[in-house]
C-alpha cells in the first residue's frame, strides 16, 4: 500500500495521530461559519505546547472562495 485516504471522525483521526500513522493533512476550508458539532482533532488529549505535533503548511490552493491547505508533519529531533 502506497497510501491510504482516511476520511473519518474525530476518533478516527486521533487515533491515528497517536500512532504517528499520518504523513500528510489536508484542510479545506470554506468562509463560513455554522458553528456546533466536534472540531476534526477534538478527541486528542490536551498537550502542551512542547508535547505538541508540529507540522508545516506544504501548500495553499484557493478554488473560488474556498483554500485547500495541505500539512506535512516536521520531523522530530
């Protein structure tokens, strides 16, 4: 397997940042606001800021009003 899409929950994505399963984020996101419901990373414990997963932002495309952003994890020392 050269990759693999997961496209789930909250559950679903902390799990697999926990088990450093992710090499790649992608984010879209649209100007509006609808409020409720649980944020996409929601069900990770609170870290601090120096136990946190760092990433860099590879690229940004904008698609009419809406911008696909794409994370890389940074490597850990």
């Amino acid at each position: 397997i050269h990759g693999l899409l997961v496209e789930g929950g909250a559950g679903v994505f902390s799990a697999f940042l926990d088990q450093r399963f992710v090499d790649r984020i992608d984010v879209f996101l649209a100007p509006k606001i609808i409020g409720g419901g649980l944020g996409a990373f929601s069900a990770i414990k609170a870290l601090s800021l120096g136990d946190a997963r760092n990433f860099a932002v590879e690229n940004s495309v904008a698609s009419g009003e809406d911008t696909q952003i794409t994370f890389r994890p940074l490597q850990e020392e």
